[in-house]
C-alpha cells in the first residue's frame, strides 16, 4: 500500500461521479405512508382509549353511587366507538393504487368528510354527557338522605318557598339544564374541532403542508 | 417541508450522506435505501434543529444515527452477526467508485465494527477530536488513541487485501 488512507479517501472523491446522489423518486410516497400510518395508529389508539374509558367509568360509576352517570355514558361512548369504526372503515374504500398526491388527495376529502360528519354527531354526543353527568349527580346516592337532587329540591323550597316544581324539580333548574344542554350543543362543534386540533393537529398540518408542497411542485 | 427542501437543504450536503451510506451498506440496493432513509429523517426531524451546531454536523450526526439503526434492523432480520461484532467477511463486493483503491478502502472500512467505521468515517472528513466525540456522543480523549488503532487496522486490511488479489 504506497498511498496514506487519508490520500485514498481525498483523491478517491475527486475523480468523476463517485458523489452523484441517488435519485429519490419515491421520497413523497415514503413520507405519505408515513403520515397516513401514524394517523390511522392514533385513530385506532383513540377509540381504544374511548372503550378503555367508558368501562372504566361504568365500573367508577357503580360503587360512588353514580352509576345514572356511568350507564348513559358507557352506551355513548361505545356507540360513538362504532360509529366512529364504521366512518374508519370507509378508509378501505379508497383507491391506493392511485398516485401519491392524488392518494393524499382523496385521503384528504375523507379526513374532512368524516371530521364533518363526525361533527354532526357530537353535536348530540356533548350534551348526552353533559345530562349524563346531570342524571347522575341529580340520582347520586348519599345513603339515608337519599338522592343529592331531592337533598337539593328540599333546601331550595325551604330557602325560597315560592319556586315551581315541575315533577318534583325546580323550574329554573330545568331551565338553567336546558339552557347549558343548548348551549353545549351549540359549541359542540368547534369543542370538537378543538379536540380534534389537540389529538391530531400536527398531523393535519404536516398533511396540509405535503400537500401544498406536492401541488407545488405539480405546477 | 418547502418544494425545495430537498434541493436547498439535502442534496448540498449529500456528499456527507454518500460517504456515510457506503460505509454500511454492501449493496447499490441497500446504499439507495439508506440514502433515502437518511434523507426522510432529515425531513421528519428537520425542526428539531436549534442551530446550535452546523448543519452539516446535524446532518453527520442524523446520518450515522440512521445508518447504524438501519443497520440494526437488518441485522436483526438476518440474525447474521452480533451488534459490533466484527463481520468474518464482506458478503457483497461493493464497486461504487471509480477509484480502485477508494473502493478497496470502504471495503476495509465495512470490516470494522459499527462504532469504528463512525469514527474513522469522521476522522476522514478532517472532524476535530471535538467534533467527532460531539457527533458519536464519547469522550474526546479516546478519539486519538481510538483513531490510531483503527488506521493500523485498516492498514492491514488493506495490506492483506492487497496481497491477496494481487
């Protein structure tokens, strides 16, 4: 060996095209299945995590006497589960044989379809947690005194005797349950669209951003 | 990632990323994959970069972190030889330069283990002792001595080659 490795590794480089870089046709379609991956992984982890809950507040729910919370709010969490698994499914339908920016595309449409659609769903899944959780603070249980509703019914009437009952509860707490239920309903939307930004925001922002890069570099 | 990312960003740098990938891939399949897996984790990690070393370092450091994970993997999937272990031999001649005697250096240098072809890969590219223990995460002190060690290694490889093919 006459050359010192040191003058192999300087000289090597210099002749013709020892540091042409490989081509990367495929870089897009690597990073689209990459984002689509992670996004179908937390979809997934989420509504595990929603069947995870639901039972854990039912069997919560039980034992603080509480269980006209914990019931109601089993059924809507895992009816929201399926709805949300059948939404999901639809993602099968889409064509992936398709190019990757027309994937991401039409992957695209889905997210805002299903969010959409999804939306319109919360708008009464909100407010049913909302009673829910009225229901069940109205029917909790404080043992001999009976429930916290009635408790509460009988301090009022004899604090302000003049208050209308309707079916043994006072009306302006109807009204007030009411109001909240609306309200709740309402803002259900956007408490969604806030939700969804937190759980998947950076992932729609990277699919918005590979996008607009690959329709960039369409035109 | 901006439309020219790739262009402004990675491909000036993709020197750094050709002399790494040789150095731990044996096939022209295998040098592509690592390529574009080095240029993917730029990409993904590309925001993580505080500026608080050169980009070119950053790209070094990502790039060998990814080629020894690659590496890693495949050799898991194999189950050919222990992590760091030096390989019996080269299993595909790789010819990816026209430089005889720069392919029968990375041949040399595909014989070391993991952590010394780093190393070496660093001390080539003119990296300070600093630099180079900043980029593998050691202890500058044993660079030098680490370095002298690895060059005597890779001299009787080469020596050995040499005799070998004639």
């Amino acid at each position: 060996m006459d050359k010192s490795i040191e003058s192999i590794w300087k000289e090597g480089f210099l002749k013709d095209d020892a540091l042409v870089a490989p081509k990367l046709n495929d870089l897009y379609n690597q990073k689209s299945i990459h984002l689509l991956d992670k996004f179908e992984k937390m979809y997934k982890l989420n509504l595990i995590f929603l069947v995870g809950f639901s039972f854990f507040v039912l069997i919560i729910s039980i034992p603080i006497g509480m269980k006209y919370m914990g019931i109601p709010m089993f059924f809507i969490f895992n009816i929201l589960v399926l709805i949300s698994k059948k939404h999901f499914e639809s993602l099968k339908n889409i064509d992936k044989t398709q190019s990757s920016y027309q994937y991401l595309k039409t992957y695209d449409s889905w997210l805002n379809e299903k969010i959409t659609a999804i939306g319109k769903v919360y708008t009464v899944v909100y407010p049913m947690i909302f009673l829910s959780m009225v229901f069940g603070f109205w029917f909790l249980d404080v043992g001999d005194k009976g429930f916290l509703g009635h408790i509460a019914t009988e301090w009022i009437m004899e604090e302000f005797p003049n208050t209308i009952l309707v079916n043994g509860v006072p009306l302006y707490g109807i009204i007030v349950v009411v109001l909240l239920t609306g309200l709740i309903s309402f803002f259900s939307k956007r408490m969604y669209l806030l939700d969804l930004k937190v759980v998947y925001g950076s992932l729609m922002e990277k699919l918005a951003e590979l996008l607009s890069d690959m329709e960039k570099l369409r035109t | 990632m901006s439309s020219d990312f790739y262009t402004s960003s990675i491909l000036p740098f993709a020197a750094i990323i050709i002399k790494i990938c040789r150095a731990y891939t044996n096939t022209q399949e295998d040098f592509e994959d690592y390529y574009q897996e080095v240029c993917l984790q730029i990409w993904r990690t590309k925001d993580n970069f505080k500026e608080q070393s050169e980009w070119s370092t950053w790209i070094y450091r990502l790039s060998l972190n990814v080629c020894l994970t690659l590496m890693k993997k495949d050799k898991k999937k194999k189950s050919q030889f222990d992590s760091d272990e030096l390989p019996d031999e080269v299993t595909v001649e790789n010819h990816a330069f026209v430089d005889e005697s720069l392919n029968q250096l990375y041949h040399a240098i595909r014989q070391l283990s993991e952590v010394d072809r780093a190393v070496i890969l660093l001390y080539l590219e003119e990296k300070s002792y600093q630099e180079i223990a900043d980029i593998i995460g050691t202890n500058p002190n044993n660079i030098g001595v680490r370095i002298k060690r690895i060059k005597a290694r890779l001299k009787k490889l080469l020596i050995l080659k040499n005799t070998t093919y004639g």
